[in-house]
C-alpha cells in the first residue's frame, strides 16, 4: 500500500504530490502547486521550491537552503480553507 501524501490530502503519495515533485507532471491548479510546495518544503527539495517561486519574489537559493525564510518560520501545517479553479 502507498504511503499518504505528506500534504494531508489523504491521497497516496505517488498519486498526489510526487508526480510534481519528480517532474512528471505540472500543478493544474493552485491548491496542487501549494501542497506539492508545502511537501517539497519539508523533503528539503530546495530545488523545486526554488523553481516554482516566482522570480520577482524569491530569494536566492543559497537563502533557500540556508533556512533564512521569513525570519525562521517553520511551516508546520496545511489547511486548505477554500479553492478556486486556475493558478
């Protein structure tokens, strides 16, 4: 059986976050980008976090990996409150 998705969806991992997260596949929507965000922020995958970070707002990889965002916030949690269609 596949293990749940670290995103709290309660859809197994190789179905949900892990297409994204490997390349496989593009977010559809904004909620997908923001739980394959949220996953990859806890695997350490600077490199996907990076990618999908708009440029004009994200800071530089060696910032990323050195975990000086936003002043030591840990993100602990993922509530999804509401979702509209697009990106």
């Amino acid at each position: 059986m596949d293990s749940l998705c670290p995103c709290q969806s309660q859809l197994a991992f190789a179905g949900c976050c892990q297409p994204f997260l490997t390349n496989k596949k593009h977010a559809t929507s904004a909620e997908a980008l923001m739980r394959s965000r949220f996953v990859a922020y806890h695997q350490n995958n600077w490199k996907y976090v990076f990618k999908t970070w708009h440029k004009s707002t994200r800071p530089s990889m060696s910032e990323l990996r050195s975990g000086g965002l936003a002043g030591g916030v840990e993100w602990l949690n993922l509530k999804v409150v509401r979702c509209e269609e697009g990106l």
